[in-house]
C-alpha cells in the first residue's frame, strides 16, 4: 500500500547544489576543523498524514498529560491525535534523486500504546534550510498480505500463534487504523518495532526489530516477504515465541524489552547485514553489545558475533519486573539488575570494514540535561586482534557541534539535545547526515535545553535534520552514498 502524498519531484542535481553551498561555504582547508554543522532542516512536531486514520487510542491518562504538558491537546478518552503523525524517524536511508527514506518506528514506545499507530516509511525532500522543513513526496504502509508472521496481529486478530500471557500482550478493539480491507494485514506498533533501515541493491529493505528482535525483509511497496529472522538464543519480553505456559520451567528472555534490533547496517556489496542489539545479552558484561553478522543469500548469522564496548553499562533484562495477565509475577524471586545508563541509537556502513554508531545516555525528556551523545566510528578490522572486540574511535560530539555561522541557532556550539537520536549516514567523504526521533508527543528535548533549571515552557520535540561537515575525510564507499540508490 503504496501512499503518495504529493507529487513533488526532486532531481538529484538541485538537492547536490543545495547542499554543496552549504557545505562550500563553510568547507575551508582540509582538516582546518574537527566538525561543523553546514545545515539544518525541521519537520515540525504537528505534522501528520491528511486523510490518515486518528491515534493515540491507546494512550493512558498518564500519557496524554504528559501529551497535554507539551502543548499537544487532546480528549480524555479515545483517540487523542486526529492522524498518524510524522514521527519517530528511526533510521534513514539514501532514496533516490537527492530524497532519503525514513523509517517510522512503532509509534509511542511500547506495545499497549501502539496499536493503532500503522507502521510506515518516508520518502522525504530534506529541502535544507527551506522555513517549512523537509517535504514528505510519498508514505509506505508496512503490511503482511502473505501472512509470513506466524504470530496473531492486531490487524487480523482470527489467525495466527497466541501471544506469551504477559500483561502487555493483551489484544486491543481492532482500530481504524486498519483500514477497511482486512486482507491488508496492515501493521500496527503492537505488531512489531521497526528501528533500523537498509536498502538492499535490488530496491527491497531490511529492518532492524526490537520485540524479537528480528530482521524484517520487505519490498519497496511495503509488503513482508518472508518469515521474520529469528536470532537463535535471543528473545526480548515482547518475543511471541516465548514459551511461558508452564510456570514452573517457564522460558526467561534474555534481553531486555525494546532492546533489540537498534541498528542495522548494509556491506557496500549487499551481501552482508551488520545487526547490533541495543541491551546486553544475559549472561554478557552488560557493557558489551552483540553485533550479529548475517549473510544475505544464505539467510543465516555467522556462528560468533561481534562485540562493541559501550563507555558505560546498557540496560539488561529485568525478569523481576514482568507480569501475566492476572497481574502475578511470571518470574517469582527475580532480582532487578542496575539501570544501564547508556544506549544505541543506530548503526551504518562507511565501506567494508568501517561503521558509524550513535552512542548516548537516556536523557532529554527530565530535568537532568544530557551529557552523553556521540557519534563513533568503528573498525571490524581490529576485532580480529580483540577477541571479536571492534574497534572504536570518537568521531563527532552532539551536544557541541561548531556552528561559526548560526546554522542552528543554537549558539556557538549546536546541540541535538534530544533523549533519542536515531540517524546517522554518510552523504560524501566528509559529511554526515544525523537525525532525531522526536517520540511525539511525550518528549521535550529542545525545549527543556531553552530554560536553565529545564523546567520549560515545555512544548513536543520537532524532527530535527542536520548535515555535519568533518574536518577529516572518511573512506566512504561510493555504493552507500545518495545517488548510488538510482544507478
């Protein structure tokens, strides 16, 4: 279900010229400068999808308090937003002709809140420095026609396998937000959580999966094309394959909920996915993350993954914290682990051997100001030489990017201060693109950095894109930049 919402049409000339002048005029000598920041594009935070169904359903009263306390109105009962907004950008891909495809991720966080937010795709216009922010050319639906998830869908809720009897697996009303085909199959936020994108070199996608975690494969109109990949040994709480139903032997997750999936990046020959979990693995130093290795033409991971070594602890399965239906304990005596205070927010290729990560803390929504939003470029090379260990170097600080010309307004030095940021990509050898997810309507991000004790006034996070020039080149890869997607 291919939706167009307009039929605007960008060649790849006039968005190069866009973004060389911005780039040339701050370029300077090579190596001159670490970073700087050489444009800026804003989709306001109210955007949504005219004629798309109401959301936010869902919500709790919680929730649309906290919608309400960012400037977001709404009713006290039923669907609090008219539309499916824009949101959630949680990766971001190279489209063709100068426009990039934004992955949509499953809505509002977490499963009982998301059933009626439909999973989508972007293709997006940046238009860099344009007042009115990126342009929205053309909105994917993800569906499952072919039912290859074995598992029951909001959509479809008379087929398919039982979810685990876990108190956030309980089926919601079906909503408007699937539409008035069942056939469809549309997909909703309580079906999966999307938070990765790559484009495959015959036009299909990937997608990096949260709740199994999984890797989705689908085609360009948005249509599953085959049985989710499961990784063998790894189930998050929100895994329908796990085996509760007997109390006493009942099978543990070993990562933690939404910890899944985060990042996942593309071998410039295709032939290989990169796939990094964002919470540790049981049984793992929880400050190790896993990076699985998986060929595509075998539909198989490598035998051992790959570790990344986070600055400090991520976040671990908390089994004391997970409850069935009937509000009792499903793990009686589990231990809490330590809150992990640091998270990945993506991961994508440079060329063969080298990937970028966004590595950050869990603040931006609080009175606590972030400290910890980085950009790292990693080596495969050396995890040879480190016990499978990859290597790693600070490329690119997010909270102080030189801005000598005002791109942001933001001072001297921009910020994306944001809980989470989840794009990262190279556009040329030294310029990247990075992006937030703005979780509308709950976060608060830019506006809190605007107080000095951050209390406010608060208002919902836009979608902020920039393009950060590098004072030092990387070895791109011609086959992952924009324009390589339409030859």
């Amino acid at each position: 279900m291919a939706v167009h919402v307009t039929n605007r049409r960008t060649t790849l000339a006039t968005v190069a010229a866009l973004a060389a002048v911005a780039v040339m005029s701050l370029a300077g000598p090579a190596g001159a400068q670490h970073a700087r920041l050489v444009a800026r594009s804003v989709l306001p935070a109210a955007t949504s999808r005219a004629g798309s169904p109401p959301s936010g359903g869902f919500f709790s009263a919680a929730e649309r308090a906290t919608a309400a306390a960012n400037g977001v109105r709404g009713p006290a009962g039923g669907p609090y937003l008219p539309a499916q907004p824009v949101q959630g950008f949680s990766s971001m891909v190279p489209a063709d002709a100068g426009t990039w495809w934004a992955l949509s991720d499953n809505g509002y966080a977490w499963r009982g809140n998301s059933a009626d937010f439909q999973l989508v795709l972007y293709r997006i216009d940046p238009r860099w420095g344009a007042p009115g922010g990126p342009a929205v050319l053309e909105t994917v639906v993800l569906r499952d026609p072919e039912r290859h998830i074995q598992w029951t869908i909001v959509c479809d809720q008379g087929r398919g396998s039982r979810l685990p009897d876990f108190s956030f697996n309980v089926l919601p009303p079906t909503p408007p937000a699937c539409g008035e085909d069942p056939a469809a199959r549309i997909l909703t936020g309580f079906d999966l959580d999307p938070e990765s994108l790559v484009r495959a070199p015959d036009g299909t996608f990937w997608i990096g999966e949260e709740f199994g975690p999984f890797l989705i494969h689908v085609a360009a109109d948005g249509r599953v094309l085959e049985s989710p990949v499961v990784v063998p040994g790894v189930r998050s709480p929100q895994n329908p394959f796990l085996e509760i139903s007997d109390r006493a032997r009942a099978e543990a997750p070993t990562v933690a909920a939404s910890r899944g999936f985060e990042g996942v990046a593309i071998s410039p020959d295709g032939e290989t996915l990169y796939a990094l979990l964002e919470g540790a693995v049981a049984g793992d130093d929880p400050q190790d993350l896993r990076i699985y290795v998986f060929d595509v033409a075998s539909r198989a991971f490598a035998d051992r993954f790959l570790t990344l070594r986070l600055e400090l602890p991520s976040q671990q399965v908390n089994l004391a914290s997970l409850m069935d239906t009937s509000g009792a304990l499903a793990y009686p005596g589990a231990v809490a682990p330590p809150a992990g205070p640091v998270s990945i927010g993506e991961l994508k290729a440079v060329n063969d051997r080298e990937l970028l990560v966004i590595e950050r803390d869990n603040h931006g929504d609080d009175l606590t100001a972030p400290r910890f939003k980085k950009v790292f470029l990693l080596d495969l090379a050396q995890a040879a030489e480190q016990g499978g260990r990859v290597g790693k170097t600070l490329l690119l600080d997010l909270l102080a990017i030189p801005d000598p010309t005002g791109v942001g307004g933001d001072g001297d030095f921009f910020r994306l201060p944001f809980y989470t940021i989840e794009s990262v990509h190279v556009v040329d050898e030294r310029t990247l693109l990075v992006a937030s997810d703005n979780n509308f309507p709950f976060s608060n991000g830019r506006a809190r950095s605007r107080s000095a004790d951050r209390s406010g006034p608060l208002s919902a996070d836009d979608t902020e894109l920039i393009l950060v020039r590098l004072g030092t080149p990387l070895d791109a890869d011609r086959r992952l930049l924009p324009g390589a997607a339409g030859e």
